[in-house]
C-alpha cells in the first residue's frame, strides 16, 4: 500500500505561516483606539496582524471582553502618527525664524 502524496511529511507541522504582530510589517505591537464614537476608545490594543480591505488598512486586534475587533487603520493613534508629523528643510528654517522673532 502507497501513502497517499500531500506534499507534508506525516506529523510535521503545517506549512502556512500563523498571523502575528511581530512577523508582519506592522511597526507596533499595540495602538490606541482614536475614533470618538468606538467602545473601545482611548484603549491600548495589541494588534494582532493588519490586512488590507476595500483599498484601506484595516487592524485586527484583541479588544479584551468584545473579543477579537477589527478596526480601520484611520481609526487609531497609528492614523495620527502616519507620516503627517514630518516638516521640509523648509518648513524647519521658517519655525525658526519665527521662534527667534520671539
């Protein structure tokens, strides 16, 4: 009698890889809920892992009693903290010529 042919040697473990903050791109582990009208609103959540949905990033995290949640990226202190923060060269020098005139 053949074994049958999976590809997977008997007891192995699977090879699909398991969703996990620390093996995705994601930069944190844990983000705060931002939006106003959320139960879990200023709440620090582990994110679990991230997937895109409808062309947007959404985070699915462990939101304690609700369970698991799944939240839009847009929603959470990482929205704030998504590059928008950032001044030119430009921008730096016209702050301090402000700050001088003070």
């Amino acid at each position: 009698m053949c074994p049958r042919a999976t590809g997977a040697a008997e007891g192995s473990v699977s090879p699909r890889k398991r969703h996990s903050a620390s093996s995705s791109s994601d930069i944190s582990a844990f983000v705060v809920i931002a939006h106003p009208f959320h139960p879990l609103r200023g709440q620090r959540v582990e994110v679990l892992f991230s997937r895109r949905r409808g062309g947007q990033v959404v985070l699915v995290c462990e939101g304690g009693s609700l369970g698991r949640v799944t939240v839009p990226e847009s929603w959470t202190s990482r929205a704030a903290s998504a590059g928008s923060g950032r001044l030119s060269a430009e921008g730096l020098a016209a702050l301090a010529r402000c700050m001088e005139g003070r």
